[in-house]
C-alpha cells in the first residue's frame, strides 16, 4: 500500500469513526427513561459562549441539539433568530438526525426563511427574524442548531436558563461568559437549590453545567419556570442602548439614566392640550375624580398601536405626538397619560412592570438590570394609590 493510499485509507477510517460517534451521540434510545417520562422534547446538548469584548459589543456563540419525541415537540424543534441593525447573525446553520443518530440532511440556504418579526399588532417593527423552514412526519428525530450573533446592545447579557420550557427534558446544558474588559459584570444566581448546578469562576470568566434533568410536567396554575428552576442572570456597570452609553451600578443611577434619556422631554403637551385638560376638571375637587375624568379622556380619544424602530421598543413617544396621532403603544399612552395629569397639578409616575396572562413574574428588584415588558401609570393619593392600564380603551 502506498503512501497515497494509506492516507486515503486513514481518513476513511477516521470519517467511519466520527460518523459512528455522533450516531451514538444522537441516537434517541440512549436517552435515560426518567428524562423521557413526560417529555415531548429533549436538549441533548447545549452550549453558549459569551464574550463580553466591550460596553458596546457582545459575542455569542451557541450550538443546541434538541431530540423531539413526538408531535407535541415538534414546536421546540423551530429556533427563530432574531436581528436588527444592533444585533448581527454572523453564521447560522442546522442539521437532522434520524432516530439513530444518523444524518439525514444539513439544511440549505434555501430552507432558510427570512421575515419580519410582527407580532400581529404592531404598526412595525424594525427587527427581522431567520429561521429554517422544514417538516418531519417520523418520530423521534434530532436537530442540531449552530450559530453565532453579535450584538451592539449590551444593556441585557444572555441569561442562562438550562430549562426554559415545560415538558422539556435536558442532558445537558452549559454556559460560559468571558469577560474581556474592566468592566464589572454583575451576575443573579437562582433556583440552585432545585437542581445540581455545576459551576467555575476563574479570573474574568464563569463557567455553568447542569446535566440529566428530568421534564417539569405543565399544569394548571404551575408558577413561572424562572421561579422553579436555576437561572443566571448577567448585567453590566456600562452599557449602550441603541447608541446611547450608560451606567447602571445601582436602581437610583439606572433610573436617571433611563428618565433622562427615554423620558425627560415626552411630556410636551401643548398649552392647547393643557387647557383642555384644564377645562375637564374645572370644578371638580374630588382628585380621584379629576383622574377618572382625565383617564377616560384618554381612552375615547387615544388608540393602542406599536411602532417598534430602533430604541422605541424602550423610549415613548412624546405626549404631543399621541395628542395629534391619537394613538400610541403602553409606554406612550401611558406618557401621555402623566402628562394630561401634570397639566392639573396631579404627580403621575411612569412605571415599568411584567406582564403576563397566566402567570404572575416578580421584577428582580435586587438586581439592577432592564426588566419588565409592560408600562402602567402610578397615582399615589393621599389614601389610597391608583393603578392606571392605558393600553386598552375597554377596560381599566
């Protein structure tokens, strides 16, 4: 055998023994039976590798193998990644495993479809999203997904959630932040005490692992996952918004960077406005009353619409532009609400808050950090403290 040959020969060898290796790796029947009771999926294998290189630039590398199991896990098989001009895909690819681990096609670019990301209310939104299309009809099969993002936005660093979904079983799952700067990263480490949680912290980095978690079956009025499982929360000391620098070592300087920034000059009703405001209350003394006269104003005069561009997904639109618009998403509704009771003398507050339909989420309030998806109006009164949901003209 020549020397040709045996280096033809070898390499057959060795693609053999990877081929066989992630057969084995992937093959459904070596998943453990307490990780399939109950599951309709299960991660295999998961990793991220975060590297935080400045205030203004985050790198994410990420590979997931997801074994679904049935029909009923055929939704956690589907991973859309989103970007915008602050977030990069860099490189994004995907292959299926039969169930004995074997491959049965890489996706091409011509599976891979590329959207907006409406979600069916907003007027629009800048962010787009790519995924691959596919259809599976045996079960079970394996998708591996590998990919790598970059993102300008840097307020939020991805948070660890080995288990971010019911009935979803992980083998493994890990997470490694890299910091490249002097920048402190500050970090939240919860739920360690219902699940094993292997953890390293060498110089500027974290390393995270849990492995053989059996599925957390759903059920009515379960609590939120983020209350029952581990999860590691990261957020800088400095940070850019949409191109906008910050600082947020603690609530008190995050909450003036955030009101001087996104706030401070939406409350900008016109005299006009104020004196119709004015004129609603003229002789009403009762303030509880002055709000509810002024709040459904509001409503009969406002509709809800989300424009999601660039920083609006955070910053209102100001309260003129709501009064010549009549329309405005929760933040500038809520906006404009504070500022028709500002124009007779009554403190509201801006306030950021979960929202959910099923579910109640607390706000981390020990961890200075962007939370929330929703904004309501806070009116503290002498006795008692008013609530107001400005999104829907129906209901308080």
């Amino acid at each position: 055998m020549n020397l040709k040959t045996l280096r033809q020969f070898l390499i057959a060898c060795l693609l053999l023994l990877f081929g066989m290796n992630q057969a084995q790796q992937y093959a459904a029947n070596n998943i453990p039976e307490h990780l399939k009771k109950d599951a309709y999926a299960v991660v295999r294998n998961e990793h991220d590798e975060v590297d935080f290189l400045a205030y203004n630039r985050v790198k994410k590398k990420s590979k997931i193998a997801v074994t679904v199991l049935n029909e009923s896990g055929m939704k956690y098989s589907f991973l859309p990644i989103y970007y915008n001009k602050s977030t990069k895909i860099n490189q994004f690819k995907a292959t299926i495993y039969d169930a004995n681990g074997q491959v049965l096609r890489a996706l091409k670019k011509k599976d891979l479809k590329d959207t907006s990301a409406y979600d069916g209310f907003s007027l629009f939104i800048d962010t787009r999203l790519q995924y691959y299309d596919f259809s599976m009809n045996t079960y079970p099969f394996t998708i591996e997904y590998d990919y790598e993002v970059t993102y300008s936005n840097t307020i939020n660093l991805p948070t660890w959630a080995p288990i971010d979904n019911y009935n979803v079983a992980v083998e493994k799952s890990s997470l490694t932040l890299n910091n490249h700067t002097s920048i402190l990263i500050r970090k939240q480490e919860l739920g360690f005490e219902f699940m094993k949680v292997e953890q390293n912290h060498s110089g500027n980095s974290w390393h995270y692992v849990v492995q053989n978690m059996a599925p957390i079956n759903d059920e009515v009025l379960s609590p939120p996952l983020s209350e029952i499982t581990a999860r590691v929360y990261f957020s800088p000391n400095e940070f850019q918004l949409e191109g906008i620098k910050g600082k947020m070592e603690n609530w008190k300087d995050f909450g003036k960077w955030y009101y001087e920034n996104l706030i401070q000059d939406k409350y900008d009703l016109t005299e006009k406005d104020k004196q119709i405001a004015v004129n609603l209350v003229d002789g009403v003394e009762d303030p509880v009353e002055k709000v509810r006269i002024l709040y459904e104003y509001m409503q009969s005069k406002t509709r809800y619409v989300n424009v999601s561009i660039g920083i609006g997904g955070w910053e209102p639109f100001s309260a003129n532009y709501v009064s010549s618009k009549s329309y405005g998403d929760c933040k500038a509704l809520s906006n404009y609400m504070i500022s028709l009771l500002k124009a007779v003398g009554i403190e509201g507050f801006y306030t950021v808050v979960n929202a959910n339909k099923s579910r109640k989420v607390h706000m981390k309030d020990d961890f200075t950090s962007l939370q929330g998806n929703h904004v309501i109006v806070n009116v503290p009164m002498e006795d008692e403290t008013l609530w107001l949901e400005c999104t829907s003209q129906q209901t308080a």
